[in-house]
C-alpha cells in the first residue's frame, strides 16, 4: 500500500534554480506542495532538519528528499528510485 503524499518542494523567492524546478515540474504536470523557507522560519527549520542544509530548491517526498539540486541532478537521484518516479508520474528519458 502506498501513500499519496504531495511532495514538498521548498524554495526561495527569487531563486533561479527554483524557478527552474518549478516550471519543471509543471510541464510534468507533478502537483507540488511549494513552501518559501525566506516567508517561513518554520519551514525553513523543516528543511534543515530534513536535509542538513540551508540551499534551495529541495525536494522531499516520502523518504526520498533531493537538496540544492539542479534539474539533471535531480533527475540523476530519480533514476535511483524508479517506483518513485512512477508514484511521481514523471516521465524517464529512456
């Protein structure tokens, strides 16, 4: 049984590489709960304690979580977990 859980993206106003995660997901049609850790001291402190860093964008979903990533290498780490890709509905390359 697996639970559908929005996944979590936490961004930075104004963060290029935010943007970018952003309208990438999009085009994958992926539903994304967007938190600003700059608005939120809480999800920022979230973030911290789920990633042990500071950098945007990051991605948790469930126990997969991506941090201060650039698309390719999110993609990369996504590679690593086909099931959640496929929970994901993002499309592989392949």
């Amino acid at each position: 049984m697996s639970r559908k859980n929005t996944p979590i993206l936490y961004i930075k106003s104004g963060c290029p590489w935010c943007r970018e995660a952003l309208s990438f997901f999009n085009s994958q049609g992926v539903d994304i709960d967007i938190r600003d850790v700059l608005e939120s001291p809480k999800d920022m402190d979230a973030m911290v304690a789920l990633s042990g860093q500071t950098k945007t964008p990051t991605f948790e979903y469930e126990d997969f979580v991506v941090a201060d990533f650039a698309i390719d290498e999110f993609l990369a780490e996504l590679d690593e977990f086909p099931e959640v890709r496929q929970q994901l509905g993002i499309a592989s390359d392949g």
